[in-house]
C-alpha cells in the first residue's frame, strides 16, 4: 500500500506565527515532530511508501526525514496547488501510487490511534471511500479492498484538526498522558509516563510529578517542580525554584529562577497562554527571570581573577609552547587565520588569530591535548579583550539577533561553558548552557570551569 | 581528507564554458566528500556547488562589458576547516548581492541566480578588489 | 541539451535531455510549441540532470506567454535535484507538476477542453 | 502617564495610569516619577489597562512601587492588567504580591472599606 500524506500552507499558518523557529511540519507534540506521528500511522497501515505533498516549502522537512530509510520506508516529497482535488492529487503522482491501494491523509490533523491495534487488515479490507474525518481534513481509501470487510468498528480511529495554539496544546497533553501505550513517543522511562531524553541533569531536591516528557540535555536545577503534564523539549533549563506544571517548554528555552509556568507555552524567549491566545516575547536574553543585570559591577573583580589565572597559564605552558609551535610550525601543521571575531561589546570586532593544527603527528597531539592552539588567546585576556572562560567566539560576519540585548547573553573567552560542561559545542545546545553560566557565573566558579573545560579538551584529544 | 591548497581555474567568459565551470566545481565537492558523495548528504553537498557555480559563472558573463578585451573568469577553489569555499572572480563593473526575492507570482525570468546561491550556500560574501568583483560562496561539509 | 518532440491527443509532449542553463535555455525559449500561446505543452524533465536559474527563466517566461499562464505548461517527470531548484526559486507554485507523462497529458487535455468550453 | 487623587470614603486614593510600555528605558524614570506620587498619600492604585509590554525590569520597578508603598504603611493596588501583562505577573508570581482588580474603579473602592492607615 502508499500513502499520501498532504498539506496546504493556509492550514497551517498559524504555527508560523506563533513558533516560526520550526517547520509547521515537525511542530513537536510531546516532543515528537508532528510528521512522525503520521509517518509511524502510514506504517502501521501496511505502507511502504509514503509520499508528501504541500503547496509551500518542504526544505526544512526534507533535511529532515531525507529519504525515509530511518523507518524502512521509501518517503519521497511533491507540490500541490491548494485546490486540487483528490483526483488531481492522485493524477500527479500517478507512477508512485502505482496499481496499489493508496490512503490519503490530508489537513494539518493529530491521528488518534492505537498502536496495539492491526491497522494493515483494516486498510486493505476497508471499502473504498472514507475512512475519518473532521473540519481540517480527512483520511481516504481509493483502490478496491483486497479482502472483504472485517468488522472494523473494533479500531479506533478519528481526527482532531491542529487549527489553532490551543488545539496544539489539546493534542500534546493528550499524546502525553496516553503515552506510549498508544503512540511510539521518545524517550527511556523505567516507569508509565516518565519519558527522559539523553543527558537529563536533575538536582537531588527536584521534583518530578508524573506524566512528564523530557527530551535531551535538559538540566532541572535545585528545587524545581516538573509536572504533572509537563512537556519539556532539548537543551532546556529549568532554573532554581521554578515549576512547570500542565505547560509545554520548547527546545532551546532557559526557563529563570522563582518562576511558575503553568498551563503555558513556552519557546525561546516566547510565552504564549494556549487559552486566550495571547503570547508575550520578553525581551530579556532568556525567559524572564529575576535576575538583576549587575554586570558592570560584578565584572571588575571577574576580569581580576581571569587576567591572574590566565597570567597562571602562560607561565605554566610557555615551555610547552616555546618547544612545541616552532616545530609545528616549521612542519606546516599549525596554521593560523585571521578573523575578526564579535567582542563582548557589541559595537566593536575583534581580530584573532585561530589555529588549526592538524593532528596526524604526536607533537601536535600534544599540542592540542595541552590546548596550545588557544595559547596566544590567553594574552587577551590580561587585555581584557577575552574572558577566560565564557561564549565561544563568534565570527564577526555572524549576526545573532538577541546579541543587541546586552552582553548577558555573550561574552567571547579563550575556552566555552560548553567545553566545561562537554556539551555539544555548536548551535543551540552550546547557546543554552553558556547563557546558563553567564547569568549565574562567579569568578570562582569560572575558574573550577576553566579547569574542566581543559580537562574535557585534554581527554577528548586523547581518545583521538 | 586535506586539502589545504588552492585549485585555480581559468576559464574563458563565454557560455559554453559554464559546463566547465560546473563539473570542476562538482568534482572537487565530491572530492572533499570522498565516500560520502554517495549518499544525499554528499549528493546535495555537490549540487549545490554546481548549482552556485553554474550561477555565479552566468551572472559574471552576462554582466560582462561590451568590448572589454581577454574577458575571463576565474574560479579558485579552497577546502579548509571542513569547508570547501569557490570564489569567482571576473573584471566586470561592481555589483551588490543584496538583491530582493523576485515575485513569484508576477512570472519573472531572471532575477533568481542569487537567491539560489545564497540558499544553498552557507555564506556569501562579495568583495571589491581593485578592478575585480570576487564573489566567495562556502558551504560547510 | 536535446528537445524531442511528440504529440498526444492534441498536447505537444517536449521531452527534453540533459542540462538545462544559460546555454541551452534559448533552444527551449524559441521552441515552436513553447512560444504558441494556444498549445498546451507538457515539458518532460526525466532526462534533465541539472537545471538552474537560467533554465526556470525559460519555463517560466514560456508559461507567462501561454493564454492560461498555470496550465499552459504542465511538467512531469523532474527529479529530486531539479525539484529543489523549483522549490528554492518558488517556481514550483507556477506549475502542475506530475509524477507521470501520460497523467499529465490527461489532466492537460481535459483542462484545455473545459477552457475551451 | 496620567496622575490623579480621588477622594473616596474620605481616603485619598492616588490613580495613576500606566501606558505603552514599561521595560529598561522607562523604568528608572519611572520609579522616580511614582516618589512625587506616593510623597500625595500611600493609597495608590496603578490602571494598567494601557499598559501593553512590561518586562523584567518593568516588572521589578512596580515591585519596588509596592516595597516602597508598604513601607509607608500603604498599597498599591493594579486594575485591568491585559493579557499578556497578566501573564508576566503570573510567570514571575509578583501576582501573590498584589491585589489585582478587573478595572480602577474597583481597585479604589476596595480601600473605602478598609479603616484608615496610620498617617506618617
């Protein structure tokens, strides 16, 4: 069997607005992208092909789910017009539904389904026509039943159309609390209803109240309350005294200290009530919270201690150094380019230096091990250029957005919070855990980081 | 694999040699692919290097000026930090890649050769230098 | 680039080969059933292995001389790489595009008999 | 932002009304505005329902609105927060702080019956 699986743009504009950092398409519902769910349905139902369609932009969706091969299936994407009609959608893609039956999904809907039941029978021996639907759309049969009839009143089936923020809500709180008796959600759980991603943090004095989905690299600080019914996406903070309780928290979102989130949700900066509609972007670099931005005061005594560490390095390598870069260098492993990077101040560029060392030999290996490639960034920071330890830098032609706010969210240094913290030191990821540590940092802490930023670098180069 | 040294071509700036242009562009993206330009990611890496290059190289013909003698392009090609960066470089007058998405709907016929580069590229960056435009286009492995 | 041509059921069938750019667009552009506002025309691109912005401008400008601009010209047949091009210019909104040659055909004749009607 | 004393029960009750935004470029200013208001009496309501954004620091000065006012044995009293106001204030909890009204009227009258604070 094939399905179809199609869109048109006007049904779901409204994600656009109100989430326009995803692709409508992968809208997470309980922290599965949308398309997943329709996907693991068009399997069920014996398919083992399914074809896309849309009238606007697949781009993001493709990158994706590429060719489908993840599930075994062969998933291929067209364009529509938003009036064809079923006949006009079936003519255009005439070789792909081939002589077989085909089941088309169309609207922007949430399938109820159960995964326990034998959909493949049901679509093959079903009558030709429709099989469900509601305002947004419908699920149809074309072809004849192989087999006759079964009594297929028995499975479940219905539609609920994703016309709106509070529909959204609706369907992922459902999704949530059927779980993964019903629908295959991500996520390791010992026990009903408790979902963890990978690399979930949790304080000791958190509580978690069940049913609760938490995706990757989320850390859940001292003293917060998760759920009941909390969605919580990756790369998620939730910080001290904070709860969040029947609300949605997208990837990517630093959720403050003494916050409450309930019944929300919440993306990036964004909160959003799915009840009246209404939705606020804070301005602040992260979910509101209530930290005092006290930085111009509190930043003396950090550059202190990071020109006093970072003096502490130089002297501590410059053997190393002295010894390791002419050879490297001589050998044409060690190269240096020149680039001008965002300064903490965000009127002003920097122009750095940064080295590459290729690591086939074992000088350089030891060179990398020791982190010489960031030697010479040490003396920006007896310049105040450079913290020791903060934002990775970012090239100058880079334009982030939420920099204009404020240094809170960025301040270049020699090594990353991500480094110290080993997480993924590109993207979103690494954004979320250095905004983390810039808020909360002290130049002690600094220091405790610096050091296990060189020893996650010195052991990561050794594994090599 | 490394390949920190630069590959320059020179070619004629004449339509026919676009195709020239386009497969030493793919060639040297499914050279920094290696084994991966079988699979859609090494597939789409290369397209868009034929893609960008078939572009920049009309856009430097068809802006040509009349009458200027031993009209060339010239495309250099440098793979560094796992990114494979083209640059095209031609004598033409200066020109801005910060043009507007054309309008679909009002059927136009040109106006698209920059809005590819610039979606299927990383970065774009054009420079002025001296009596040449110098188009760099990069695109991350 | 090579055109072959054929007909069927009153569509003209262009079934183009090879690398639609700057180069080749011409040859298209001035095709005899291209450039007559009445013909529908279906455009196989089966054979096309690479196209860019140079060869949308073709089909589109063609289609825009068409007397009905989204159903003079009918494509069938592109591959993934030439159906990103349409999607990153946005083209792909302009036109039918088929999976099938001859569904094509089907749904090019009945459009040009309900607009002759 | 408009200022006006009402005479309710024989309280004197400040009415302030709050518009557009309050985040970081108004909220300094602001604070010192609402000194010259509460030095008129520490009965004051704030009608918020022109007040569209208010951000963390916003939301920190009508904070210090209210430290500042309890201090002289007063309240501060908010009327006709709009919706995403409301939820700012719910977000952070500063709701708990506050007695909230739907419109000015309310927040006014609810000091009519209440006895009279110890004048400083």
């Amino acid at each position: 069997m094939k399905t179809i699986l199609a869109f048109r743009e006007e049904e779901y504009a409204w994600v656009h607005e109100t989430f326009p950092c995803v692709h409508p398409l992968l809208l997470p519902l309980c922290n599965k992208p949308f398309i997943e769910f329709l996907i693991d349905f068009a399997i069920l139902a014996g398919s083992s092909g399914v074809r896309i369609l849309c009238d606007g932009g697949l781009d993001a969706l493709e990158q994706y789910c590429e060719d489908g091969s993840r599930w075994g299936i062969d998933l291929s994407y067209a364009s529509i017009h938003p009036d064809d009609s079923i006949h006009t959608m079936l003519g255009k893609n005439r070789k792909f539904c081939g002589e077989e039956r085909v089941m088309i999904v169309s609207g922007f809907n949430f399938i109820r389904y159960d995964k326990r039941l034998d959909y493949k029978n049901l679509a093959t021996s079903r009558p030709t026509g429709e099989w469900a639907a509601c305002p947004g759309g419908r699920i149809t049969l074309t072809g004849v039943p192989a087999k006759t009839a079964l009594d297929w009143t028995l499975a479940e089936l219905s539609l609920m159309p994703l016309d709106s923020m509070a529909s959204f809500y609706r369907a992922s709180m459902e999704a949530l609390e059927t779980g993964a008796t019903r629908y295959v959600l991500p996520g390791y759980g010992d026990e009903p209803g408790c979902a963890f991603g990978r690399n979930v943090v949790i304080s000791k004095s958190v509580e978690i109240r069940k049913p609760v989905s938490i995706g990757n690299n989320v850390q859940l600080l001292a003293n917060t309350i998760i759920g009941p019914s909390a969605i919580i996406g990756s790369n998620v903070i939730i910080d001290r005294q904070s709860s969040v309780e029947s609300s949605i928290v997208f990837d990517n979102t630093y959720i403050g200290e003494h916050l409450k989130v309930d019944g929300r949700i919440a993306s990036g900066n964004r909160l959003n009530d799915p009840k009246s509609g209404a939705s606020i972007a804070m301005e602040d670099p992260h979910l509101l919270s209530g930290i005092k931005k006290k930085w111009d005061i509190r930043s003396l005594p950090r550059k202190i201690v990071h020109a006093v560490a970072a003096l502490g390095l130089i002297a501590v390598f410059f053997i190393p150094f002295i010894i390791l870069w002419p050879l490297l260098k001589l050998g044409g492993h060690w190269k240096s380019t020149r680039a001008d990077f965002l300064s903490e101040r965000t009127d002003a560029t920097l122009p750095l230096g940064k080295v590459e060392v290729d690591s086939s030999s074992a000088q350089a290996a030891i060179a990398i091990a020791l982190s010489l490639d960031r030697y010479l960034w040490l003396f920006r920071v007896l310049t105040g250029q450079l913290a020791l330890i903060g934002s990775s830098p970012l090239l100058a032609e880079k334009t982030r957005p939420d920099l204009l706010l404020g240094a809170l969210t960025y301040r270049p240094g020699v090594f990353s919070y991500a480094e110290a913290e080993d997480w993924p030191a590109t993207g979103g990821d690494a954004t979320i855990v250095e905004r983390f540590h810039l808020a909360h940092s002290n130049p002690l802490s600094d220091i405790s980081l610096v050091i296990k930023a060189f020893i996650n670098r010195l052991q990561e180069k050794s594994a090599i | 694999m490394s390949m920190s040294s630069i590959i320059t071509l020179t070619l004629p700036g004449e339509r026919l040699f676009a195709r020239v242009a386009t497969q030493a562009a793919t060639s040297v993206a499914d050279l920094v692919t290696g084994n991966a330009r079988h699979e859609p990611a090494g597939r789409d890496f290369s397209h868009a290097f034929e893609l960008a290059v078939s572009e920049a190289f009309t856009n430097s013909v068809t802006h040509a000026r009349e009458n200027a003698t031993a009209q060339v392009v010239k495309l250099t090609f440098l793979f560094e930090q796992r990114q494979l960066t083209v640059s095209v470089h031609d004598a033409n007058d200066p020109f801005t890649i910060e043009t507007p998405v054309p309008d679909i709907e009002s059927f136009p016929e040109n106006g698209f050769g920059l809005l590819i580069i610039r979606k299927v590229m990383d970065r774009v960056i054009y420079r002025r230098d001296g009596d040449s435009n110098i188009l760099s286009m990069s695109k991350a492995l | 680039m090579t055109i072959s041509e054929t007909s069927k059921i009153g569509i003209a069938i262009l079934s183009l080969n090879g690398t639609l750019d700057a180069l080749s667009a011409p040859e298209f552009r001035n095709n005899r059933s291209v450039i007559d506002p009445e013909k529908t025309v279906v455009v196989d691109l089966q054979q096309v292995d690479f196209i860019d912005s140079s060869g949308i401008g073709a089909i589109v400008s063609a289609s825009r001389q068409k007397r009905q601009p989204t159903g003079g010209i009918v494509l069938s047949c592109m591959n993934d790489r030439v159906r990103k091009v349409f999607e990153i210019t946005n083209a792909q909104k302009l036109f039918h595009i088929f999976d099938d040659t001859i569904a094509a055909v089907d749904f090019a004749a009945t459009r040009q008999k309900s607009a002759g009607a | 932002m408009k200022f006006s004393l009402d005479n309710i029960d024989g309280q004197l009750v400040g009415i302030a009304r709050l518009e557009g935004r309050l985040d970081s470029s108004n909220s300094k200013p602001f604070q010192k505005t609402f000194l010259e208001w509460l030095e008129k009496t520490p009965l004051l309501v704030f009608d918020c329902s022109l007040l569209e954004f208010i951000d963390t620091s916003g939301l920190g000065a009508i904070v210090g609105c209210l430290r500042k006012t309890l201090e002289k044995k007063g309240d501060l009293r908010l009327a006709g927060l709009n919706d995403k106001v409301a939820m700012v204030f719910e977000l952070t909890q500063a709701k708990r702080l506050f007695s909230i009204f739907s419109n000015r009227g309310d927040a006014a009258s609810s000091f009519a019956a209440e006895p009279n604070p110890e004048t400083t």
